[in-house]
C-alpha cells in the first residue's frame, strides 16, 4: 500500500485532492519566483515604450511647449498644424513616396540576388565553396565608412550623382541576408533535389516549387530586415541624392535641423510617421520574422 493510500485511510481524505494541493502549491511558488523577472521585463518595456509616447506628445504641440514647465504629458491640438508644416516645408508625402518605392525595388532584387546566392552555397558542392563563403562574411565586417570615398568616385565616374539607381545598386549584394538564407537551405534534405534532378525537372522548376515553400519564414524575414535597413538608410542617400524632389525621409526631415532654430515639433511628426510603416510591417510578418531567424541559426 502506498503511502498517499495509507494517508487516506488514516485521515479520511481522497489522496487525489492532496496531489492536487501539492501541484497547485507548487504553481504558486513558481509564480512568485518569477516575479522579479516580470518585475524586469515590465521596468525594461516601459523604457522602450516612454520614448515612442513623447515622440506621440510632442507631435501635437508647438515646438515652444515642448521646453515649457511642465512639460506635456498628454496630447495636444496642434496635429494638423504640424502636419501643414511638415509638407510645406519638406513636401512629406512626396519624400514619403520616395522613400516606399526605393525600399520596395531594393527590396524586391536584393532579396533575390540574396535567396539565390545563399541557395548556390547551401546546395551546390564546387571547389572554394568555403573560401567563397568566408569572402561574404568578412565584408559584414568592413565600416561603411570605409565604403562611402571609393563607392562615391564609382557613382560620379558613371554619371549617377543624385539617381536613385546609385542608391539602390551598390548594396543589392547584403552579405546578412546572403548568409541567412544559406543558413535556411542547409535545412533542406538533398534528397528531394536529387529526386526532382531524376524525375527530369529543371534547377529553376526545382528551386521554385520544391525548395523556395520551404524557406517562407526565412524569406518572410529577409524581406523586413531588407526594407528596414533600406528605409533607414541616411547616410549613402545623403550623399547621392541633391535635388529636394528625389529625397528620402530620413534625408529630409535631416534638412529641418538649422543652425539657430530646430522646428523639434515637425521633426517628431515626421519620424512617428516614418515609424508607423516599419512597426505595422513587424507587427503583421512577426512571427515569420522570428521563426526565420532562429531556424536559419541552427546549422554552421
């Protein structure tokens, strides 16, 4: 006999319930445990949330409220007023605009040369594969600042001083996403390629209907790291582009910094509207975003 059964018999109760006191003590213990993990996270989320809320605040409110006592803690009435300012002075849906195609054509073929160039060193066996490799990682770890003299006498050398082609070309091979994607088709069983190569089906039919289903999450991925990068990207447009009318965000709002006076109101209405696309593209491909990355880290 057991000993619960011996507790039972002696003190007249269903051990069931005492395993049941036990698992929920248990839990309760746990819960409190964690409470300073909670505790943190919560500390950590309202430091990353309070400056995304005065960006909100302070959109609304003239510039000179923004250094007045107290400050403002809620939000004011003078939105379209700097909304008006904004595209007075900066043509903000043009350069919005602007903004949006450059991200979407650079994000259209720099994942493309990236998918294909990570399928070749994930697939294909051919001498200096590694060494091949090896060459793509280590531009990740050259200074873009570095870049910026040789790939600007490139760019007048052809002609393309303040075109968007010089914006978007010298950067389509990311080494990032080249090496994300290889990291998702090492995944893939060779087996499958092989049995589509006997059954008479071309790379490119193969490729496209047997290998690319599979990488979803890691071109769900690509794709927004791809088109953030690109609709961040500050200093190389600021460099390329001269004329107000092929401007981006970033190079525009950049433009409102003066010497003497800052219009700080209009400039925190124009980074929470640049914002707004970045954070409704995360917060739709999220997971696709997470699974694509932690499942491109598990082989080397």
């Amino acid at each position: 006999m057991t000993q619960l059964a011996t507790r039972a018999i002696v003190t007249g109760r269903d051990p069931r319930d005492t395993v049941s006191r036990g698992a929920g003590e248990d839990g309760i213990r746990r819960r409190l445990a964690r409470l300073p993990l909670y505790a943190l996270l919560v500390i950590a989320s309202a430091v990353a949330i309070l400056p995304f809320l005065w960006m909100v605040v302070a959109s609304t409110h003239p510039t000179s409220a923004l250094f007045g006592t107290p400050l403002p803690v809620l939000p004011g009435d003078q939105l379209w007023e700097n909304l008006a300012r904004l595209e007075e002075r900066i043509g903000f849906s043009r350069v919005m605009l602007n903004s949006l195609g450059l991200a979407v054509v650079y994000t259209v073929f720099s994942s493309l040369v990236s998918i294909l160039c990570g399928y070749g060193l994930a697939t294909y066996r051919f001498r200096g594969r590694g060494i091949l490799l090896g060459a793509v990682l280590v531009t990740m770890m050259i200074p873009m600042q570095v870049l910026l003299v040789p790939l600007f006498q490139i760019m007048a050398g052809l002609g393309w001083i303040d075109t968007y082609q010089a914006v978007v070309l010298p950067f389509l091979a990311n080494a990032f996403g080249i090496f994300l994607m290889r990291q998702g088709f090492l995944d893939f069983p060779p087996s499958l390629i092989e049995a589509a190569r006997i059954d008479g089906a071309s790379e490119l039919r193969t490729f496209y209907r047997i290998v690319l289903p599979v990488a979803k999450p890691q071109i769900a991925a690509l794709v927004i790291y791809t088109f953030i990068s690109q609709w961040n990207s500050f200093i190389w447009p600021l460099l390329m582009l001269n004329t107000e009318e092929n401007y981006t965000v970033p190079v525009a709002l950049n433009t409102m910094i003066g010497m003497s006076r800052v219009d700080y109101s209009g400039l925190m209405l124009g980074s929470l509207l640049a914002t707004l696309p970045l954070m409704l593209l995360f917060l739709v491909f999220q997971k696709q975003f997470v699974s694509g990355l932690l499942g491109g880290a598990v082989k080397g």
